[in-house]
C-alpha cells in the first residue's frame, strides 16, 4: 500500500499530534508522518514524535528576519523529505500568503469551534458567552484569510448547562482525536476534491 507523505506542524502540546502518530501506526493507515517541524524548541509535541522515532526538526521563528523567511525554512524542511500534506496541529503562528499558496490544497489544519463560527482564539469562552448549544471542530484546507478555507470535517459537541471554557474545550478536544485522523484518511485515500472553496468527500464524509 502507498502511504501519503505527511508533515506536521506543531508549536506546543501536540495531543493531535498524538492521536495523528497513533492512527499512522496502524499497518492498514493510509498516511505516515515523515516530519514534525516545531517553532518552539520547548513544545512537548517533540517528545512524541521522537518517542515513536518519527523526525522532528525544530525552526525557531525568532531566528529569522521575517515571516516569509521562517515559512520558506518550514517549505524547504518539508520538501527535502517530500512530504505531500502538511498537517497543522496545534501550530500557533499565522502563515504568510507564500507559504498558503505553495501548499495550497495541500496543508490542512485543526480548528477548535465549527467554523465559520468562533474564527480566532478562546473559541470555548466566546462559544459560552454566545449561549451556542452545539460548538466542536474543523478540519479545514488553509487558505490564506485566518481559520477559512474548504472543511474537510466537522465534529459536533453539546454544550451542557454546567459547562465551563475548560469542561467544553476537554470534550472538544477528545472530538478533534477522532476527527483529525479520520480527515486524513479521507485525504490519504484520495477521497477528498478541492472544488474553489469547496471540499467535496466521496462516499459518506462522516466520522467513524
Ligand atoms: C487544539 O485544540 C487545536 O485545535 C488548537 O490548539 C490546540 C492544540 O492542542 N488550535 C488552534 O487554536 C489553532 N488556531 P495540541 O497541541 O494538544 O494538539
């Protein structure tokens, strides 16, 4: 079986980038992750990947002049070893519009709230305050305009009455283990058209 070329980009917990190493570690997972880059030297994500003998490369972005030139570092590191898809899990920094259009249909992220609702940080808080009954996640390709582009999937959560930011954002959290290893499934088996700013799923798009 061919795996797809998986990249992962990461800036600190990496509890995504967990669950993506766990679903790669099955003989039958369409996908393997061949990189994990880090802008921080501290992100615990690291541990993981090595603990798996998955490489990881750190580029810290405070080492460069500009954004451009930290993304090109992150471009060059992914092509050297071919990878195919860059997945952002957890990676806390805006992207230039290069880098967006060099892997565009290409590079895939992680968002904390059903997007288009609740762009941006502190999705949970802002999901509480709005009085949302349902919140959850994206797994969305990037486009250059923050936490927008074709969504692959969606994970749905309900908000319970006694739920605090931290409460919701622990089940939510759960819900993007399931949700983002199944997006790469359906992207590996080449079950996912970009259509502008459409994904378009073969077959029944739903998680597991
Ligand atoms: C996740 O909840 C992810 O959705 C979010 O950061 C967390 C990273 O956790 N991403 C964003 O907010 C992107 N703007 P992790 O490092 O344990 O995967």
């Amino acid at each position: 079986m061919r795996r797809l070329r998986v990249g992962v980009m990461i800036s600190g917990r990496g509890s995504n980038l967990q669950a993506l190493l766990d679903a790669c570690a099955a003989p039958d997972f369409p996908a393997e992750i061949v990189l994990v880059v880090s802008n921080r030297a501290d992100a615990q994500g690291l541990a993981r990947a090595k603990a798996v003998g998955v490489a990881t490369r750190v580029v810290p972005h405070r080492d460069f002049a500009s954004r451009e030139a930290f993304d090109a570092a992150v471009t060059e590191a992914f092509e050297a070893v071919e990878a195919e898809l860059i997945c952002m899990a957890g990676f806390m920094r805006l992207v230039s519009a290069e880098f967006v259009q060099h892997w565009r249909d290409r590079l895939i992220n992680i968002h904390p709230a059903l997007l288009p609702a609740f762009k941006g940080l502190d999705t949970h808080r802002r999901a509480l305050a709005a009085g949302a009954k349902e919140h959850g996640c994206t797994v969305h390709f990037v486009r250059h305009e923050m936490d927008s582009g074709p969504i692959v999937g969606q994970a749905v959560v309900r908000v319970l009455a006694d739920d605090t930011a931290d409460t919701l954002a622990a089940r939510v959290l759960e819900a993007e283990h399931r949700l983002y290893p199944h997006c790469l499934r359906l992207i590996a088996e080449g079950r996912v058209r970009v259509r502008g700013e459409i994904a378009e799923i073969a077959g029944n798009g739903a998680p597991d």
